[in-house]
C-alpha cells in the first residue's frame, strides 16, 4: 500500500503539518517506502521557507521535515503557484523573477498541480491533512 498526502493547513496556524509527520514516522517504522510523495498546498507550502526562523524553544517543523525527506527518501513538493504567491522562490525561479536570492529549503521542490495529480493517480490511497 503506498500513499500520497495533501497537506493544505498552514504549519503555524494548524497541526496538519505536525500531525501529517507523526503519520509518516509512524507509517514508515512499519511500512518503509509507504509514502510516495507529499504534496504541500495553500499556506501549507509556508513550510519550506528556509528563511523562517521559529522560537527557540519550539520544534522547527521544516527542519523536522527535512530529516524525515532524507531518512526515509520521501519528496516533498510544494505547490509552485501557491509558493511563489508567498514569496518561497527557488534558485531557478529567482532568476526568472530576477530576483536576488532564493527561499526554498533544501530537500522541498516546487512542483505544479499536475504532479499531484500523478501522485493520486498512482497510489492507493490520499491523506488530506487540514
């Protein structure tokens, strides 16, 4: 069984980013490679800015994030569209912008609504977490 989750809660308004990581620890302990991709929408994408810096007596959800991506080889999309509207830029689109400098985090990767699409199409099952 393979799953694809939406995440589309904001990671600072909501637990859905919170709580779609418990799942994914959770589900891959048993189950490795269960997860085929997460896909981040509306504020969730807020999640990989690299520049937001949390209090340092909280979790760093997007650090969080990242160690899960590289431990458990789990992609992690943005919604490129929704990203951008928010100011996280990756290095190619800063060009495109001609901007400066980019946003995006390591390990997340803007991605259109086609790619999730695909994801829902090839996999068994979809997890929104709101």
């Amino acid at each position: 069984m393979q799953y694809t989750l939406l995440i589309t809660g904001s990671p600072y308004q909501s637990k859905a980013c919170n709580t779609a990581l418990r799942f994914i620890k959770a589900a891959t302990s048993k189950y490795p490679n269960c997860i085929k991709g997460v896909f981040f929408y509306e504020d969730a994408v807020l999640i990989g800015n690299q520049v937001a810096q949390p209090p340092r007596d909280e979790i760093n959800i997007t650090k969080a994030w990242q160690e899960i991506a590289k431990e458990q080889n789990v992609p992690l999309y943005l919604c490129i569209a929704a990203a951008v509207r928010r100011g996280i830029i990756s290095e190619s689109e800063s060009h495109r912008y001609e901007l400066e400098q980019h946003t995006l985090a390591e390990q997340f990767q803007l991605e259109g609504l086609g790619t999730l699409v695909d994801l829902m199409s090839t996999t068994n099952k979809v997890i929104q977490f709101r």
